[in-house]
C-alpha cells in the first residue's frame, strides 16, 4: 500500500493511525531507550502468541527474544504497509512454529480430527450467575488458563490470538497464515470446547429440572440421529 | 427455520457479528424457542466474558525479567560479531 493510499484511507477512517510509528522512528535514529520501550509496550502480546503456540515456557521465552532480536536487525525494512502489530505478532508466530515444529511430541500438533460429535455440547446445566464471586481473582486466571493449555495447539493459538489477544478475525488469520473459513471453523471448536472445559467449575448444582431436560434433549438427539 | 446443528455451526458467527441481518434473525428466533441452544449460546458468551476479564496469560514477572536480560546479551552480541 503507498503511503498516498494508506492516507486516503486514514483519513477516511478505514486504518487507524499506527501508534508505534514514531517509536519506531526513534529506532531507527538509533535511540537504545526507544527499543526497550517497545519492549515493554508489546512483550504481553508477543508471550501470549508464543505460549500459546509452543505450549511451554521455556521455548516461548527463546521465541520471544528471536522475535524482538528479529524485529530489532529488520525494522530498517519494515515497509508500514500494515500496522507494526501485524508485523509483530507475524514474526512471533514464524518463531514459535519453528520452536514447535523441533518439539520431540508423540502427540498430534494438528488437526486432531475432531468430529462434529466430539464438539457436541455435553455440559447442557446452567450456570452461576456470577462465577466471579464464587473464586478468587487468581483462582479464576488459574481455571481459565489451564482450560486454554487442555486445548489441541491448532485451537490452542486461534483461540489466544482472537478472543485473549483480541485480534480481529482477518488479523488472526493472517498472522496465522491460514484462511479466513479455517480460522472460523476452528475458533467455533475451540470456543465449545472451552465452553466444555470451564462448565464443571461454572455450573449450577444438577436439578429434577435440568436432569428432565437433559434426558429429554437425549431422546430428541436419539431420533435425530435415527432418522439419518 | 434453522435446526440445532445450524445455529451451532454458526454460533461463533453470531456471537462475532458476523452473520447477515436474514441470519441473525432466524438465529435469533431459534434461541427464543430452543432452551439448549439457549443455555449454549449463554454459556459461551459467558466463556468469553470470562476470559478476558480473567487476564488470562498475562507475562510473568521473571519472564519479563530474563526477556531484559537476554535482550542485552542479544544486542551486545550482534553489536560486536555483526561490525
């Protein structure tokens, strides 16, 4: 994109000006203070794309200094067609894959072949109306984290780029490399299944009530698959 | 009208906004009549409520302590072997 067209489109509203351009500016000038700075700014961003990439601490934290070491020797070229961010977490991702790709697992990394039943929702209570109040603050960040580390690495790293990091769909899916439909497909799966994962701490207690409904939604599944 | 099967394939869709006005609709009035995928629904955005008010995966102390270190024995590194 020509800095002409990117600020047509600025102006227009369509790409919010990128806040880390004068910081970058600085580094390039050679202030040592302006990359420590960005450092700070970003370091979250980056572990959580590397944790959740290679699943362990001490390959996210190597993944992490090549990713700054990487940003630091490249920033000369960095052509701010995109945001700094999207280039960012780009180059996290390449680091991590490569981290992961050396792992030694038995597991599969990939796709596990989930079928379509194995993400039926099968937690089917209520829940409380105020989790918050039943844990801890800590207590919750520990639940929460140790249902996204239960997740396969391919809904593992969708789910920590989207809904922790909080990137856009599009955003996600280039960072990732993969389409737009494949990024869908496999945050609605890891969506359930964390869903799936936090429903045994969340839930009411079992009621006549909700035991009848779930018998009843058995049945009707039951036929459901009869008639296929 | 949609059946259960459909309005879960395009839950993540409706919960992102990301469903035509037609779609959203029809979601819409399979939620009002089905108390599962109701409960589904609910839950899930829950779930996501969840973990972003948790401040999941948040960087730790030391590991945004060693980052520093490691950082300066980076740059002293390439400072010294790349000129």
């Amino acid at each position: 994109m020509s800095e002409r067209v990117r600020d047509t489109k600025m102006s227009a509203g369509l790409l919010a000006p990128d806040d880390d351009l004068p910081l970058l500016d600085r580094i390039v000038a050679g202030d040592a203070q302006a990359f420590e700075e960005l450092v700070q700014r970003h370091e979250e961003r980056v572990y959580r794309v590397t944790i959740a990439i290679t699943g362990n601490h001490e390959d996210a934290e190597e993944a992490m200094q090549q990713t700054f070491l990487k940003v630091y020797q490249h920033l000369g070229g960095f052509q701010r067609a995109s945001k700094f961010t999207t280039w960012l977490t780009r180059i996290a991702v390449n680091e991590a894959l490569q981290k992961r790709r050396r792992q030694r697992v038995t597991e599969s990394l990939d796709d596990p072949r989930l079928t379509d039943e194995a993400v039926m929702p099968k937690q089917l209570r209520d829940w409380h109306d105020d989790p918050e109040k039943i844990y801890s603050k800590q207590q919750m960040r520990e639940i929460v984290e140790s249902a996204i580390q239960s997740l396969a690495p391919m809904y593992r790293e969708v789910f920590v780029l989207r809904d922790v990091q909080g990137l856009t769909t599009q955003e996600a899916a280039e960072a990732l490399g993969i389409a737009v439909s494949a990024l869908k497909s496999r945050l609605l799966r890891a969506r359930l299944m964390m869903r799936e994962a936090l429903a045994g701490h969340f839930q009411r207690p079992i009621t006549l009530k909700s035991r009848i409904f779930q018998v009843r939604w058995k049945i009707q599944d039951a036929l459901v698959a009869g008639f296929r | 009208m949609l059946d259960c099967r459909h309005v879960l394939a395009e839950l993540s869709n409706y919960l992102d906004g990301e469903v035509s006005p037609k779609l959203k609709q029809t979601v819409e009035e399979h939620l009002a009549s089905c108390r599962r995928c109701s409960l589904v629904y609910n839950t899930t955005r829950k779930t996501l409520k969840l973990v972003t008010e948790a401040g999941a995966l948040e960087i730790p102390l030391e590991v945004s302590a060693r980052l520093r270190v490691r950082l300066n024995l980076g740059k002293t590194e390439q400072n010294t072997s790349g000129r």
